[in-house]
C-alpha cells in the first residue's frame, strides 16, 4: 500500500461569488520625477531659507553710538 503522501497531490478550491460585481481600480501617477524634484527642492530651499533668516535674528545688533551721550 502506497502512502498519500507519495501520491500525485491533488487539490480542490471551492468558491462561492454572491455577487458578480467587480470593483475596478485604477493607478495613475501623481507627479513625475521633474516634479518631484522640483516639489522636494522647494521645500528644502525654504527650511533653508527659514534657517538663514534665523541666524540673521540671532546675530548681536549693531548700535550707533552718539557722541553727544559720551559727554
């Protein structure tokens, strides 16, 4: 006697559709690599200038000096 395991395997799905209504999804690209490039590039090129801003504000403020106080 031949093991089951040794045989050919056999397989059977049973399915069951309750509906035949399919849902179709569609892909489509958002932005291409130049607009992304273009998209990161901006944002990086406002945090920069954010940051430059920043160091200007935090620099010490040159004040004028009158004579007239010295006196």
């Amino acid at each position: 006697m031949q093991d089951i395991a040794q045989e050919d395997p056999i397989s059977i799905l049973l399915m069951y559709m309750g509906n035949m209504e399919v849902e179709v999804q569609e892909e489509y690209q958002l932005l291409d690599f130049g607009a992304l490039l273009a998209a990161v590039g901006g944002f990086v090129g406002m945090i920069l200038g954010w940051s430059a801003k920043d160091l200007v504000d935090l620099m010490p403020k040159k004040r004028k000096v009158s004579k007239e106080s010295d006196e």
